[in-house]
C-alpha cells in the first residue's frame, strides 16, 4: 500500500468500529470475519479455513479431500481499492473485499476472485483488457416466513399487491420508492455507477445496469451490490430475491454479461476495424464463446432453480446460437456504433457468483482468441436450435459436461473444478432428498 493509500484508508475508517472483511465463496455469498479497526489498520494477519470456500448453500462441506485434508487456513488480504464504509449501517460498519491466498503468498485456485483476476491476467499478457457490464434482475418481495408458501409482492401505496401490469412501469404505487431512494443512495456512498432502473417483466421484478468498466472491479461491484440489495430491503421491511426463478409463470432473472476487448496501449476496441466492421477477433471471441457454453452452463447455472428459469426458453436462451440484437439468442450482439461492438452471453442467471460467471465467459472468449475459432453462422427471427449449439437443460447434466470437460479443467485448474462439482453435487443431492409440494399435490392423489 503506497502513503496516499494509506492515508485515504485511514481518513475513510474515522467513527468506524468494525470491518466485515469478506470473500466471496463458490455460490457468491460473502464470507469472512469481523475484525476491530484497530487490527485492521495495524494489519494484523486475518486467517480463515480453506474449506469455506466451497461451503454449500444450505451450510455444509464436501468430503475433505476437495480441499485439503487437514483443512488449513488460507489469509484474507483486503483489496485497499474496495474498503467502503457501509452506508446503511448506523453502527460504524465498514467492509473490505478480501483476496483468498494461500500461506505462502500465492492466490488460492479455490477463490472465484483468484480465477477471475488469473483470467484477466493471461489476457494482459496478449496486451489486452476486456471491458465488461453486468445487467442483473431481482424481485423485491413481502418478507416470506413460511418457505412453503409461495412469495408475494409487498403491499402497495394503494394497499393492493401488484398483478403484473407494471412491467417498464416507472409509477410509484408499488410503494417501493423510499427503498428504491436509499439503494441509490448507497450506491452512491459505494461509488457503483448504476446507469439505469427499471421495472421488469416479472411482478415486483427490476433490473439494474452497472455501468462498464474493468472487469474485476465490475465483479467488486455486482457483488456489493447484491449484498446492497439484502441489508438495505432487510431494513424496509422487504425481502430481495435473486433466484433464477422465484415465481412459476413469470419471468426468470438474469445476469447478463456484456464483453468487449480492448488493447491496453492504444484503447482500441479488438472486435471493430478502421471502417467500423467486425474483426476477425469478434468472430473468434463468439467462436470461443460457443466452443464452451454447453461445458461450462453450471457455472452460469449453477443451482437446481437456474434450470427452471432455463426451461422457458424466451428471454432466456439456452442456447450457444449468436445473433444481431436477438434476445432469443444466447449470444446477442446488441444494436450498437461500431466502436461499442460486444458479445452479451445471456446465459448466466441472478443466482449465479458475478466473478465467476464473468471469469468462465471471458476465459470462453480467450479460449476462442488462442485458437482462431470460427463461429457458426448468425441466426435471426425465430431461432430453431441446431443440436449441436443446445445447452444442458438440467444441473445433473450441465455438471456431467463440466466434470468430462478439459477445456475446464485447462482453463481453471483440476483442483477448483472438482471442488465445484463436489459442493454442487452435494446441494443437488439435498434437493433431492426432499419432495416437493407438486409431487404431493399430483401424484399423491392420482397415483
């Protein structure tokens, strides 16, 4: 940390008393310790167990060998450019991203933020930068204490429960807006740029666009974001949803990631030439893209309910079909000057962790840079899919593509890929051992 750092750190800490310092964990969740100020600012050693890393999503581990039988500790070391005062605490709280390293120094091949910083590395060394925004969905709900029942939208202004007539509705009768004023308001204090709100398809659903930018500090900011979203509806009163699919017969949420390359030395966007035509480099990054979609879905989606989402093809292709300004395609290139050409993978979903999902699409483009792959020809209007560009339509599949794929394995590591599919196995089989109310409902009484 140079003196100015230093020095901004510490004037941005004055009246706070503790620091979240997190992580993001395989599924995205932040995990890590609180530590006093004082230990912060003198630097003292945070250490946490490696496993955590791979913790599921209902609280458990896979067997011990994914990471390590003795299950050592890693260290959490904060990223001084992500130390932010968290505005919607009264109690002096700040928090600090964290790097996950091993003992020795060396960034931890289980760490999400590890693989998306490796990723952006290898691209460095070809003099290249991608650039990158996050588009993502979410429902703002009543709170929910019995999971049985089906989640409701809050009550209104009108003291009604929205119908879904709303969508791109920008009216106030949903009640929302001093929710809505204080997530702007924090994003303001946590420096994310949001370009804009709107109201979804979905009832109760929005979507915000973060604005592009580098590509770790784009994950930084989808991740604080969602954890935004939580505290600040925790404290309305509300319950913020980022399922893929938290409503039958209504529309899934996305997380769409928009990519574009960039040459460091000169700023030029790699996919647009001189006379503002696509380059060989776009077609290979699509290339890229497709080769990889169908191996690496469960890292889009990456829970039992993101397939659900995927079910309903429109909005939410899955697909490795690319197309000009198509939202039935799972690579859409939006309608854009030549300068601002991109690739929008519209596969990853709400749930999914924001650095690993731009990790695997970026790794995806690369793949196809290195290789000179070709894609397939652009399909437009009604999309029928070819075999071979359809994707996995079920977390039991997706996860069989991705444990016999060594592209995966070349681009992430052996030890991160099998980790992954441990803990997802795992969370699978919990689904599984439950029955669900449909299977009750229908079966039960029919056969």
């Amino acid at each position: 940390m140079t003196r100015d750092e230093s020095t901004a750190v510490q004037d941005g800490l004055a009246g706070v008393d503790e620091i979240e310092c997190v992580t993001p964990d395989l599924n995205g969740v932040p995990r890590g310790k609180v530590m006093t100020v004082e230990g912060f600012r003198a630097g003292r050693r945070l250490q946490m167990a490696r496993g955590v890393l791979l913790q599921c999503i209902m609280g458990g581990y896979p067997a011990t060998r994914f990471y390590g039988s003795d299950d050592g500790d890693l260290a959490l070391s904060a990223d001084i450019a992500q130390v932010h005062r968290l505005p919607w605490s009264e109690n002096g709280l700040a928090l600090a991203i964290c790097d996950a390293d091993e003992l020795d120094g060396k960034p931890c091949p289980l760490s999400t933020r590890a693989q998306l910083k490796r990723v952006l590395a290898r691209y460095a060394e070809r003099g290249l930068a991608p650039v990158v925004a996050t588009e993502l969905e979410f429902y703002v709900f009543a709170p929910n204490p019995d999971p049985q029942q089906a989640f409701v939208p809050p009550i209104g202004l009108d003291s009604r429960r929205e119908q879904g007539f709303s969508a791109f509705s920008v009216s106030s009768h949903n009640g929302l807006r001093p929710f809505f004023a204080e997530v702007r308001a924090c994003m303001a204090a946590l420096g994310l740029p949001g370009d804009t709100f709107m109201h979804e398809m979905g009832v109760s659903q929005f979507e915000i666009n973060l604005w592009h930018g580098d590509a770790l500090q784009l994950a930084d900011q989808t991740f604080l974001f969602k954890h935004l979203l939580k505290e600040v509806g925790l404290k309305h009163g509300l319950n913020v949803v980022c399922m893929a699919k938290p409503l039958a017969h209504a529309a899934g949420s996305s997380m769409h990631i928009h990519q574009s390359v960039v040459e460091v030395e000169s700023g030029r966007n790699i996919f647009n030439d001189e006379e503002g035509q696509p380059t060989a480099a776009f077609r290979h990054f699509i290339g890229g893209q497709q080769a990889c979609l169908a191996e690496f879905t469960a890292l889009f989606a990456p829970n039992v309910n993101s397939y659900q989402r995927l079910f309903h093809p429109y909005a939410s292709p899955n697909n490795a079909c690319w197309s000009h300004d198509n939202r039935a395609a799972g690579l859409r290139i939006p309608a854009s000057a030549g300068e601002a050409r991109r690739v929008e993978n519209r596969l990853p979903g709400a749930d999914a962790n924001p650095y690993l999902v731009i990790a695997a699409s970026l790794a995806a483009g690369l793949h196809g840079l290195e290789h000179q792959l070709e894609p397939s020809e652009a399909l437009q209007g009604d999309i029928e899919v070819p075999e071979h560009l359809a994707l996995p339509t079920s977390l039991q599949d997706a996860l069989q593509r991705l444990r016999h794929s060594q592209t995966a394995r070349e681009l992430f590591g052996p030890e991160f890929i099998e980790g992954f599919i441990a803990t997802k196995t795992l969370e699978l089989t919990s689904f599984l051992d439950e029955i669900t109310p449909w299977e009750r409902r229908v079966l039960g009484s029919q056969i």
